[in-house]
C-alpha cells in the first residue's frame, strides 16, 4: 500500500482558535483494512467516493481504524475532524504569542502531525500534500509551497488560500502558519533561484536584512556542495514567538525569534547564532528533506550533517568569525562532556517508537555525530568527503536512506574503511583516551574508553580504529590506531615537538606523560589556537575524572592569561564558569580565575579598541560578563555605564546589566524587570536576563524565576533565566527548590520534550551540589520515566561535579 497524495483543506476558525479539518487520502494498491495516526483530534465521518464506512478511533494509542475499504488500484478515503488549537502547548498546532495577539502556528517534529490531520505520521510514508487553508481574510497563511492563489468563499469575511503541491515528502515536515506576518523578500519571485521570504510579527521588518543575505549566500553555497541546487520555488524564514528553537519544515523553516530578527545593531554573537541556526536549517532541506531518514534511528546524521555543514558553510561565507572555535566548544567539547559518562548512549540508537525520539535530540546526535562526520573529512580529505556526500544525495533524492548508505558510499569514493570505521564509533558509545608516552627512540600510544566515572567495563576493551593526526617535530603524520597499543619510532629519535590529534579534527582525549607535558609547557604559545584549546579541553577532562591534579591544569590556564587567541580563551572561559560554579570557596580557583579573566579584559580594553578582530567584541562581552559575576571591584568599574545603557554595545550589556545587579541588588531587580516588559527584542531580553543572573538574594532569585515563568513577556524565558542562574553559586538552592515545586508545569512550559531535557541537563548537575542525595530521591519512580537516560547523565554528572568540588576546595 501506497500513499500517494493528501488533499487536505483546514479551516481555521482563528478568533477561537478551532480547526475543522478535511483530508483525502489518496492510495495505490489499498488493503481493505488502514490503520492511522490520529491524536488530540475528533473524528467526525470517514468515507469512501462518498459513501460512509464504520471507524474506530482508539484515542488511548492514538490510531485511527478503517475497515471495509475496497481493495482497488487506486482508493481515496476522505475523513472530516475538528480540532481545538492548544494555548499552552508549543508543538502539533499551537498559538505562539506576542503581547495580546497571536500566530497559529505548527511543529510536528517527530511525531505531532497526527494532532493536525490522519495519516501514517512515519517519516518514511512519504507524499505530496496539497492544501487549502480557509481563515480570515485579513490574515496571511504561509506553508511549504508557494502559494498559488486566493478565492473567495460563501462568507465574506473569509478567503481560501490555495498552495502549490508540495513535493514528495514526510509528515513531520509540513507547515501551516497563520496570522498578521510582516514579510519580506530577498527578490522578486520571478527572478532566477528561489524567492527568499522573512515572515515575523509586525513592526519587525526592519531586522530581516541580515538574515536574508545570510540565507541567501548559504542557499548559494549548499546548492554548489551537493550538486543539486535547492529544490523548491520558495523559502520562509519565519520568526515565531516563544519558539524554544529551530524546524527544517521544507520551504518554510521556522525559528525562534533571536534566529531572524537581528541587524547591524545586535551583537557578534547574536549575529554568528543567528547564521548558524539559518545554516543549519537550510542544510535540512536537502539532508534530512530532500533524503530522508527511514526511520528515527538515524535522526543523529540528519542533525549531525546539518550541524557539521553549517559550520563549514558559513566560516566559508565570514572567515573574520572563527566559526571551528565555536564548533569545538559547542559541538565537540559540549558533547564530550555527557560522552564520558557510562550513562550516554550511541549516535545511533535504537528507537523503538517515536516518543523515545525526544531524548535522542542532545548534544550526542548533534555535537558527537557531527564531531566524527569531521575526523572522518579530515581522514578522507575535503573533495573526497564532498563527491561522496553528492553522490549520496543524488542517489536517494525525494526517498529514503540509512547511515550505512552514505557510508557506503564515502567507502566508494575514497577506497577507504568508511563502513567499518563510522560503524565503530556510530554504534557505540563513548569515545577513547589515547595514552601517548615516549619510550626511549619511540613513542608508544595506548587506548581505552576515557570515563569521568573511572576505568572501563570489560565489555569496553574492543579498540576503536581512530585516525589520528599528530605534529611531530614539525611534520604532519596521520595514521588509523585500531588497536589498543601501538609503537611509532621518532625519526631521527630526539623529540623535539609533539601534538596529537593537530588541528583538533579527531574527536578523542588525549593524556601525555609528564615530560611531554613539560615540553607542551615550554612550547604553548607557538601553538595555533585550536591545538592549544584542544590541550585545555584535554586537561580540563581528565581533572574532572582525576587524572591529572589541579595543579597541572591551573599551570596551562595560567600559561593562557597572556594569549590573544580567540578559540583558547573562550575554551578557558567556559570550563571557569563551570568551576566556580560548583566550587566558587576555591581560592586557588578565584584567584587564577580573576587573574585571567582580567589579563584578558586588559588586553582587549573594557570598551573596544579600533580595528579590533570580529572576535574580540565576543570574547570582550563574555569574560566581562563572567568577570563581572566573580569580582565585585570589576563590577564598580563598569556599573556606571548601566544609567545609559542604551549607549552600550550590544556585546557588552549583559555584563553591565550584571554589575548593576551585583551593586545595587532590590532596586536593580525591579529596574530590571521593568526593562524586560518594555522590551519588545527577545535578543535584548536576554542580555537583562543574564543581569538577573547576579541576584545574590533568595527571595529575589525566587522573583525573577517565577517572573520569567508567568508569560508575562514569553513562556520561553524560562530558558534564559533557569540555565543563567545556574552559574551563580548563591541561586542554587533556590533553583532547585523551584524546579521540585514546579516540575510538572515546567513540562507545560518548556514545550518540545526535547527542549525541556536540555533545560534540566544545564541546570541541575550545576545547581544540586550538596544536595545529591535529594536530587536522587527526586529523580526516581515514575519522574525517572519522562526521561530515564537524561536524567541518569544529569545525576552521574552531579556526582562527577561533587567530587570536584571536594578536591577543588
């Protein structure tokens, strides 16, 4: 049985946000019985050339059964539904709000088209969907395809807007916004390429420049990688309130808002985010869109590859921004940090059915998968990686593929081991410590499964086949470590210079013996920045797993408070925020911590300097922010600022915001909340947000997380203030306490799942420090079930950070 098209015609009772709904299935060699998805919807009738067969809506399980149906060559069963449009919910079909009005909008990634329409809500039931949409005449209605025209119907108050077919394609991805969209074009439809169309809120055009020049570059650029310029006639961008992220729906790709309204005026690092959450949505629309996944399995290489490819696309486009340095301290430290616990689980897998999907969208299929997609280009080289990639596209165009496919097919390209090496490292988790030691006129390397928890399990020993690439004595050397020792003889056997895993491609740990490591002391400056950040990434590991002691790794901090590189400080910025988070009494650890934090303010200047790199005015704003939360005699130096703070850079607000906050405390929470519901900039609201993070008092701390909650201004700004706060030492207990009382409505709150995990995996191993035994008893029984694997990496970390904390102190 085959589906071949659905006819579906909504209409859209938007005042009371209900949906009546029509949908004609139209399918090849037909059984006599159909099974359906269908949740959260009323099915009123079932037919057949319009003549009525029985149905049974099994709403516990969500399927929709049809019996009697003729077994023909070709069937069209059409069904009438209604549905109620959720005002709390943010994924099926919802309202996104802003101030008093509202968007209707959907999200049905993975599983949530079945609360929109019956169909085999699958990814790999793939079919065009036409659709018809009657609503308010004044109102805009945007979906995948153009839209082909607008008719008139029998009420006069409303329109039909009628949209081209769409092309072959999965459920999860079709779209239907409406609402008051302001838009905006990157060009006429009639010119060549595809229309590029910014749709946000009105009064917001003004900010869309930017994003639709970075849209339409990346469009440019990823037509030319894959061989196959983007398929559709059109592309939306939409910027959707309260949205917590970002949705490849084919032709319409929807973010929050941050994602799309920024301008010249917004910060670096608004602006780079912006880019890459475009970038990594565009390349959904060929992998992912275009060839789609069979089954969720391998939902880890749709958002790996889109991860990867973003990066890669826009450093391409803006070089100046050092987008690898970003990708290593997102992508591959981020997902190293839940990797090296025994309670991680592999890129690919095994889902058994879609509601396991929500825990697999982490930094593990994101970060991970996206790390080895680049040691394996790197292995491969560059042109080889692409002509692989390009053929696989091209292959299953407008069907379905599997990993193992694209393995396939790097393997054909480049001869090389592609299958047995992605095959390692794609179904199995964790990754190795390669132990790299000299040994007379040799060097003798080691491997096991690195774990913060200690040495590996039996079932760990099997060796994976890591290609490593080293500088050694100044030449470049790369070969595959697929076993658990191996000796390399030093050429001339005097070891002048030595760095594993050079340029940082390969996604694994590396622990030297002490002589390396005095030689790396020595030799640190000469250095380029993605090997020294991958020397402190390294470092800051093993302390966490203790072994190396905190002297090591302090010494190569230290040895940072005179480098300029953009990549090494932030890489040293985030693991301090970290530290003094669990460990703020440490004052060994505030003292190398405000010592480099202030070498660095020193040289790039509190306030900028002229012909500054791109980067500085990132770097600038986050270590003045952290610095500003760590010392209150920095946070006298800068608070001034705060009586004009519209006059203040977009980098440097937070941190001013901050330091006003830490001075002032009760008079600065209501100036800033007063701040907050005047501003109509979710970018702006979060630099605010971030001041609050500084409250030193409970009851305050307490205010602002519930402010944030209420929806005041959005129900996603419990995104900013939770994970903020959760680096400020004096809001933990306050945090925690929240979370207990309110878990189940941070669910509502949080919307996607997802979304909500990712929010409890920032805060909670941070914020229960000294509170273990609670936090164990609290996530158990059947709290334990909503997401069993995210909440035993969220405890194994707490443990991990406990430790820490007594051996920092």
């Amino acid at each position: 049985m085959i589906i071949q098209s659905y006819d579906l015609e909504i209409d859209v009772d938007f005042r009371d946000a209900l949906i009546r709904g029509r949908v004609t299935i139209h399918i090849s060699d037909a059984d006599d019985h159909l099974d359906l998805d269908a949740e959260e919807i009323t099915v009123v009738s079932a037919s057949v050339d319009e003549k009525k067969i029985p149905f049974e809506h099994d709403t516990v399980n969500g399927l929709l059964h049809l019996s009697h149906l003729p077994k023909s060559k070709e069937v069209a069963i059409t069904l009438e539904y209604e549905k109620k449009v959720s005002d709390e919910a943010s994924t099926g079909v919802y309202k996104a709000h802003y101030g008093a009005e509202y968007f209707i909008s959907t999200d049905f990634e993975p599983d949530r088209a079945r609360t929109f329409f019956p169909c085999k809500d699958d990814p790999s039931w793939k079919a065009v969907f036409n659709l018809r949409v009657v609503t308010d005449s004044e109102l805009r209605v945007i979906s995948n395809s153009p839209l082909n025209r607008i008719e008139d119907t029998a009420d006069p108050s409303k329109k039909r807007f009628v949209f081209d077919p769409t092309p072959k394609m999965s459920t999860y991805l079709l779209y239907m916004g409406v609402g008051r969209f302001a838009e905006v074009s990157a060009h006429r439809p009639s010119e060549d390429g595809p229309a590029i169309i910014v749709a946000s809120r009105p009064g917001t055009s003004d900010k869309c420049e930017f994003i639709l020049d970075i849209a339409s570059n990346v469009l440019r650029e990823s037509g030319r990688y894959y061989g196959i310029p983007y398929p559709l006639k059109k592309l939306h961008l939409l910027g959707i309130p309260e949205m917590g992220g970002a949705m490849e729906n084919w032709g319409a790709i929807t973010s929050y808002e941050g994602a799309v309204l920024v301008d010249k005026t917004s910060s670096g690092l608004d602006r780079r985010r912006a880019a890459t959450t475009t970038a990594h949505e565009i390349q959904h629309q060929w992998f992912g869109d275009l060839v789609t996944m069979k089954w969720w399995d391998d939902i880890w290489l749709n958002e790996s590859f889109a991860s990867f490819m973003s990066y890669k696309i826009v450093d391409k486009l803006h070089p100046e921004w050092n987008c690898w340095s970003d990708f290593l301290s997102t992508m591959s430290f981020g997902s190293m940090s839940i990797d090296q616990l025994r309670a991680t689980h592999p890129v690919q897998a095994k889902v058994r059915r879609p509601a396991e999907i929500h825990e697999l969208f982490d930094s593990i299929s994101y970060g991970k998968g996206a790390s080895i997609l680049r040691m394996v280009e790197a292995f491969l080289g560059e042109e080889t990686f692409q002509t692989g990639v390009s053929d696989y596209i091209k292959r299953f165009s407008y069907s379905n593929a599997t990993s193992d496919d694209l393995w396939m097919s790097l393997g054909k390209v480049s001869a090389r081991p592609v299958f047995e090496i992605m095959s390692a490292w794609g179904r199995r988790c964790g990754f190795p410590l390669v132990s790299v030691d000299r040994v007379g006129r040799k060097l003798v390397f080691q491997q096991r499964r690195f774990l913060l928890s200690g040495r590996e399990d039996q079932e760990d020993t099997l060796p994976w086949p890591i290609p490593i690439t080293m500088q050694i004595n100044g030449k470049l050397t790369k070969f595959l470590l697929d076993e658990r020792t191996k000796e390399i003889g030093i050429d001339g056997g005097e070891l002048l210079q030595l760095k594993v895993n050079s340029g940082q491609t390969g996604y694994y740990c590396v622990k030297y013996g002490d002589s390396i490591y005095e030689m790396l002391a020595t030799q640190f400056a000469s250095l380029n920045g993605l090997d020294k950040a991958g020397l402190i990434n390294d470092l800051f590991q093993l302390l966490k797993a203790g072994e190396v002691g905190q002297d090591t790794y302090f010494r190569f901090v230290r040895l940072c408070e005179s480098i300029e590189d953009y990549t090494t400080a932030l890489t040293v910025l985030l693991q301090l925020r970290v530290l003094n988070s669990i460990a703020e009494k440490s004052r060994e650890l505030h003292g190398v911590s405000c010592d480099c934090l202030s070498s660095g303010m020193d040289r790039l200047t509190v306030w900028g300097r002229e012909g500054e790199q791109a980067t500085d005015g990132i770097l600038r704003g986050r270590m003045a922010f952290t610095l500003a939360m760590l010392d209150n005699n920095f946070a006298h130096k800068i608070v001034e600022r705060f009586a004009d703070y519209q006059s203040v850079g977009p980098e440097m607000r937070a941190a001013v915001a901050a330091a006003y906050v830490r001075t002032t405390g009760r008079e600065a929470f209501h100036t800033i909340v007063e701040m907050i519901l005047g501003s109509e900039s979710e970018v702006e609201r979060e630099k605010l947000y971030l001041g609050l993070a500084a409250l030193d008092d409970p009851s305050l701390i307490g205010k602002a997380i519930e402010f944030s909650a209420s929806g005041k201004m959005s129900r996603g700004d419990i995104h900013y203030t939770l994970p903020y706060m959760s680096w400020n030492p004096r809001a933990h207990q306050t945090i925690w306490d929240w979370i207990k009382n309110n878990f189940d409505m941070l669910w509502e709150l949080g919307g996607q799942p997802a979304f909500v995990l990712a929010l409890l995996h920032s805060v909670i191993p941070l914020s229960t420090v000294g509170n273990e035994a609670d936090a164990i008893n609290f996530f158990s029984g059947n709290r334990l079930l909503r997401g069993e694997t995210s909440f035993k990496q969220d405890l194994e970390l707490l443990s991990v950070y406990s430790r820490l904390h007594e051996r920092l102190r």
